[in-house]
C-alpha cells in the first residue's frame, strides 16, 4: 500500500541502442524535474540537458515545474535530428521518384 506522503513515479529515457527506466517513489508534492533528478538519469546520461530536452507524462509534453500523480511515466525526449515536415517532404519527393521509375520499367518489360 502506498503512503499518503509519497507516490509510486517511473522516470524513462531510450536511445536507439539503449532504453533506461526507473521506478522510485517520491514525495507526493514533487515535480517532474524533482523526479528526473532523484531518478539519477541525469548521472546516467550526462548528455540530457533539461533546458533543452523536452519532457512529458504518458506521451503528452509538459513543463518540469508540474506536479504528478501516483504512477505517472515521467518521460525524457531526445531532440529531433530532422524537422518532421522536411523528413516528410523528402519522403514524399523520393516515393515520387521511385513509382515513376517503377513505372517505365514495367512499360517496358
């Protein structure tokens, strides 16, 4: 049974070759830059910078300064390599490319 005073959190980090998870427990009023720190990601990954990566809980972006509830994933997101519109249009460009050549070569044949 969980205390009244401290709730069950889980704080989680993943690069491609490596996926760190931690369950403490913490005091009920902490916030979610309380919990990274207490968790000792930031030890473990030296390269999070918590003014510049962004944070959610369950996938949904929040602000350090919030509060949790008891069983909350606090998560730590890495930064983005490419703009997500600029992947897509490259994506769409070379799928373009791709079926047109696909296509003479099937006309052909």
């Amino acid at each position: 049974m969980v205390d009244d005073k401290r709730i069950p959190v889980q704080v989680v980090y993943a690069k491609p070759e490596e996926q760190w998870l931690h369950d403490l427990e913490v005091p009920a009023d902490a916030t979610v830059e309380d919990v990274i720190r207490e968790s000792g990601v930031l030890q473990h990954f030296p390269e999070i910078d918590l003014g510049r990566n962004k944070v959610g809980v369950f996938g949904k972006l929040t602000t350090l300064n919030a509060r949790l509830n008891p069983g909350d994933r606090v998560e730590i997101y890495r930064p983005l390599i490419a703009d997500p519109k600029e992947a897509r249009k490259k994506r769409a460009a070379e799928g373009k490319v791709m079926r047109k050549g696909a296509r003479a070569q099937n006309a052909g044949g």
